[in-house]
C-alpha cells in the first residue's frame, strides 16, 4: 500500500523530532487523530517507517519505536563513513564557484556558533553543510542511503551533539572538510570526511 506523502512526512518529523520515546507503542487511534489521518493512511505510513527502520511491529502487540542500540549505531556510522567519503569526494569534483563561497560562509557561521557556545545552533549548521555537500555531489542513491541511516541516528546523534568539548573538536574536521572541497581537491575532501566520521564513531564509545 502507498502512504500519504503528508501523512508519512509529518509522522517521520515527528519521531525525528523526539516526539515518541525508544519502544514507545504507537497506536493506531491516537495517531489517526493527532495527524488527522484515516487508519489505512496510518498503517501505510508506519509500514514505510518500518522499511526505513525506524518502526518495528511485534506480534500481538503492534507498532513501536525501533530502539538503536550503541553497537548498532556505531555500525551504522561506520557505513556512513565509506559513503559520506564518496558524496566529499565527489563533491569536490563537482563543486561551482557559488556553491563553494556557500560552504565557506556554512564554515565560517560554524566557527561563531562554537565560539558563542550556541549548541543548537552548530547542530543545525552541521545538518546544513552535510546537506549542502549532498547536494553538491548529485549522487541520489548515496543521498538516499545517508538520509534513511540518519533517521536511525537521531538520538544518538543528538546525544553526541551534548558532548563537552566535542563541537570544538568537530567544527575543524569540518573546516577540513569544506577547505578540501573548496579547493577542488578529491582526495583531501574523502580523507577529510571519513577522519570527521571516524572521530564520530570514537566519541560514540566514549558515551557509551
């Protein structure tokens, strides 16, 4: 069955956002009614949640929020690593002149939100340059892959994001990342990105 792009769309932000705990069940009535959705458009929805993995559905009991396990994730990341390389490393290869003063001013926003201490901030510029790089590199497939892992990272993402000291660490593996790409420089923008991610999959232990 399809599912309501609206219905899917808004339901997907909703967990993402942190709306739903880890396990938490996820009963059709309730959400029929605070996404003003039929049933059959919410069972839609929550079979594609489940294809992404972030919903799983147990016998006799129904549908739930899909917990990651750190192990898990520490996997998940180490598949981010090889493919978020490549979208570097092609970006760098495919980058415009106005695209590449767009990740400088992204670098430069970075730098002030650390130095202002503004987490938030910095989080959501992060998401920005990774997206900004996806963009850049027109690689569907790899964009695809990346955004279904993040939907299964969020919370430990968001986790990291509230390590002391970690934005300092990463707003120079990114400042890396862009210099690279800026400059045209294939190699230097992979190896940039897959220290950044690798340095990721450490701090995860560390919190673990």
């Amino acid at each position: 069955m399809a599912a309501d792009p609206r219905v899917l769309d808004e339901l997907r932000a909703a967990i993402l956002r942190g709306e739903f705990a880890p396990r938490q069940r996820l009963v059709e009535s309730d959400l029929c009614e605070a996404f003003d959705a039929s049933r059959f458009a919410i069972r839609a929805a929550l079979q594609a949640l489940e294809a992404d993995g972030l919903v799983e559905r147990q016998r006799n009991v129904g549908a739930r929020i899909r917990e990651i396990s750190l192990e898990e994730a520490c996997e998940i990341t180490e598949v981010r690593q090889v493919v978020e390389g490549l979208i570097a490393r092609r970006a760098a290869e495919r980058v415009s002149d106005e695209e590449a003063t767009g990740l400088e001013a992204i670098g430069r926003q970075m730098h002030d939100a650390v130095a202002a201490g503004e987490l938030a901030l910095y989080s959501d510029l992060n998401a920005r340059l990774h997206s900004s790089l996806r963009d850049i590199a027109r690689h569907e497939k790899a964009s695809g892959i990346i955004a279904q892992l993040h939907g299964q990272m969020v919370r430990h993402q968001f986790a990291l994001s509230r390590v002391p000291g970690r934005s300092k660490v990463s707003v120079h593996q990114h400042q890396a990342i862009i210099d690279a790409v800026v400059g045209r420089d294939p190699d230097g923008a992979e190896a940039a990105m897959r220290a950044h991610i690798g340095s990721v999959i450490e701090a995860l232990r560390g919190i673990g």
